[in-house]
C-alpha cells in the first residue's frame, strides 16, 4: 500500500471494511473537494503511553481550571467541531461513515466540559489495544490538551499499547510524540493486537 492509495469512498460505506483499513494502519481523509482516500505514511507518529510527557504547565494550571472530562457522550458535537474549521479533511461522508463505525463501538469521544457545555474534546478509533486519534478542537485555553492528556490517562488504566497520532505537529510534541519508521510502527500494532481492551 502506498502513502496514498486508490481505495477513495468505497471502503466508508462498509464498517467492517473500514475498521480493517484502520486495523492495517491506514486512515481516511477528505481533500478540499470532498474526495476521500485512504493514507498510509512511511514515517509514523505516536505518543509512547509508558513514556508521554505531562506538560508541567499544563499539570500545574489543571487545578485552576473548572473542566470535566466526560467519555463517548456527545460524538456528533465532537465531531461536527473537529470539522469546523476553515480547511478541514472531514467531509460529510466520513462523517457519515463514522456513525455507522460507532455503532459497532469503535469509535470514542474524551470531551472537556465547562459549566455543562463542550468546550473541547477529540475523537478517534479503537481496535483492540490500539487507539488511532483522529482528531481534536477547543473553543477555551488548554480544553484540547486536557482531553489529551485525559485519553492518555485512560488508555493507561484500560491497557492500551498504542496511541496513533497520524502526523507530528507542535501541539503533539509536548506530550512526548515522536515520528517512528514503519517497520517499528508494525511491530507495535501487531503487539497491541493481542490486548483485547474496552475504551
């Protein structure tokens, strides 16, 4: 499979399809006129879930703010806001496709909360022990990384072996996100497959 492949739409329309695509390491995006295919990139990113960094200014701001964590409340709000952005690669078709993918349970939501509404939050699929995020929003400081580091907590609790970040960014970094080659990605999604975990 290449960085980009041929697939498109055709495997969104089957749940079952999909969650292979995403048990191969493969994921969907959408570009600016809605045509959807399938990536597999050569360099991979991940947050190490024994070894991720707490961020000390978020650790130490934390306390002060007046958030709660909320999990697979509210999927549609998650992630109509992931999308609201002005370019975004979730179009209404994977939308769409993720709703049915919920249905069969893999699909997640860690949501901040602030005085009963969504304030921020991410989504992403679950196979197994491996966790593949999608995606995240915020609409008041540090919303974003509180679920972050809220799904990271989470993970650990429920034994997950993986957390897949897609791409490196700024933001990732400083939970301790690094690029890895795909030899060693593989070898870690093959591990996280013999850990059956429920999110």
């Amino acid at each position: 499979m290449k960085d980009q492949n041929q697939y498109g739409s055709n495997l969104l329309r089957d749940p079952e399809e999909m969650l292979s695509m995403y048990a191969r390491g493969a994921f969907p995006m959408a570009d600016e006129n809605g045509v959807v295919d399938w990536y597999f990139p050569k360099v991979r990113t991940i947050i190490p879930l024994q070894s991720y960094n707490f961020p000390r200014s978020l650790r130490k701001i934390i306390p002060s703010l007046n958030y709660e964590v909320r999990f697979d409340t509210d999927f549609r709000s998650v992630v109509n806001s992931c999308a609201d952005r002005k370019e975004t690669w979730i179009s209404g078709e994977i939308i769409d496709a993720y709703m049915r993918l919920e249905k069969l349970g893999h699909v997640h939501t860690v949501e901040t909360w602030n005085e009963n509404k969504l304030v921020g939050g991410l989504y992403g699929i679950t196979f197994r022990g491996a966790f593949f995020g999608e995606s995240m929003f915020s609409r008041l400081p540090q919303a974003s990384k509180f679920a972050l580091i809220k799904l990271i907590e989470h993970l650990n609790e429920k034994k997950y072996s993986l957390l897949d970040v897609q791409f490196l960014t700024e933001h990732l970094k400083m939970f301790g996100a690094k690029e890895i080659p795909l030899d060693e990605y593989q070898a870690l999604l093959r591990e996280s497959y013999f850990n059956n975990c429920k999110f």
